[in-house]
C-alpha cells in the first residue's frame, strides 16, 4: 500500500515540475547565458529531464571538443548549477565524468537575483533622475559610489568621467517591477523535483537501518533451578583458615646481664 502511495506521488511531483519548469525555463536560460555564454544555454537543454550525462555525448551533440566542453562545465560548476558523478572506462582505463543540473540551486540564485533588481527598480522609482557617470568613449556607466571607488576614471580606456543625469519613465519601472514580482511569486511556488543519481539511490536503500531483532531470554525452568541447588549441596564448604598469632619472644636488655655478671 505505502509503495503504491509514493509511486503516484512521484508521479504528480513530476507531472507538476514538468509544467512549472515549461513557465519559467527562459528564467534559467538567461542565468547560464550570464555565466558561460551561448553555450550555457545548448548545455541546459541537453541536461533538462535527464541524469548522469556523459560528456562524451555533450560534447558530440553540440559538436564540440571535448576540452572545449570541459571550459563551459567547469564554469557551471563554479555557480553550483551542475555537479558530476567519476566512472572508470573498463575498456579505455580512464575516468568518464557523469553531468546532471543542479535546477534548485538555479532556482535560488535567481530568486537573489531578481530581489536585488527590484530592490534596484524600486530605488529608481523613487528617484525619477539619477546621477550616472559615463564613460566618453561608451566603456562604462556607475553610480556615484562606483565612481569614487575607481577615482572617476574609466577601468577600460583610464579616461574620466562625465556627469550625466538620467530620467526614468515611471510607466515603463511599474511594469518592469510587476514582472519581477510575477516572476518571483512562480520561482517560489515552482515544484523542483531533485534528481538523485542511480549510485545514491542503492546506497541509500543499503544503508537503511534493519529493524534489530530482540533476542529471547530463557526463563530459567524447574529442572535448571533444582540442578542449581544439587550443586549447592553437594559443593564442599570453604573451611576457614585458622590465624595464629606468634608470641613475641623477648629480649634481655643489656643492663640485666651486667647485673648477673656482677654477682658472679
């Protein structure tokens, strides 16, 4: 009954996480493409649904040098957003690394991500024209605080900064800020389903505790509680060992014997 249970309700977890995965993958591909580029997002597309997938068949799929490959997956791998299971080849005698992608630390991520834009979207609400320094050449643009930090020069061309005062439109920051929220609010209520490597799983199952079975104490019957008292009958009693005490011989003293040989 209880596995029969856990099989629909892993059923309708997956069936839920398909669906709220549909709504906001585009979330998730705008975050790989921050971290390794274009081909961060081929990589999502190739791990989404799947586990413990050989770089060997990523990288012939997206028709790529396996050293290549490497670059982007290790880039990931900095950001949490995979991590990877080490097999031995039997044939070939070297380690063939297994990549599957890690959705609920993404989905973290985001969510800090999209908090600190609307915080941002909220301050510039409040202040319609905002200072910015700018970059003469198009390098660059900070706000005040940025700008002290790098002394008002360019990090890119070391030429100064101008001052440039920037208007925001108030309809196009409340619409901005709505889709934030709207996107939060599907972030925090999406269904992750964690996928667990086939390794773990037989692991886990191996290492359940088994009940520990209660041993039977014998009760002690009629027969063993009258061999008890035979024996101590019929056991000899320890006889006590009986101290004597030595009598203290004493000595004559040395004035005694010069008296006896003076009345000699």
């Amino acid at each position: 009954m209880f596995s029969y249970y856990s099989l629909i309700v892993s059923f309708l977890n997956n069936f839920l996480h398909q669906i709220t995965m549909k709504s906001i993958m585009h979330l998730f591909e705008e975050l790989v493409k921050d971290v390794c580029g274009p081909s961060g997002i081929r990589i999502l597309k190739l791990l989404e649904g799947k586990e413990n997938v050989s770089e060997f068949t990523l990288a012939e799929n997206m028709d790529m040098n396996i050293n290549e490959l490497r670059t982007y997956l290790y880039k990931l791998s900095e950001h949490n957003l995979i991590y990877s299971t080490r097999k031995k080849d039997k044939t070939k005698g070297w380690y063939v690394y297994y990549w599957t992608f890690n959705f609920r630390h993404g989905r973290d991520l985001i969510i800090k991500y999209k908090q600190k834009q609307l915080e941002e979207l909220k301050i510039k609400i409040n202040n319609k024209e905002i200072p910015k320094y700018v970059c003469p050449n198009g390098c660059m643009a900070v706000y005040l605080e940025d700008a002290m930090e790098i002394e008002f020069k360019c990090k890119e061309c070391n030429s100064l900064l101008r001052l440039k005062e920037i208007k925001y439109d108030e309809g196009v920051l409340k619409n901005k800020i709505e889709e934030v929220e709207k996107q939060l609010e599907e972030l925090r209520q999406s269904i992750i389903v964690e996928l667990v490597p086939k390794e773990k799983k037989e692991a886990a199952k191996k290492t359940k505790a088994k009940p520990a079975k209660k041993k039977a104490v014998k009760k002690p019957g009629k027969k063993s509680a009258d061999k008890k008292e035979k024996k101590k009958k019929n056991s000899p009693k320890k006889e006590k060992k009986k101290t004597v005490k030595k009598k203290e011989v004493k000595k004559n003293s040395p004035k005694k014997i010069q008296k006896k040989k003076s009345r000699k």
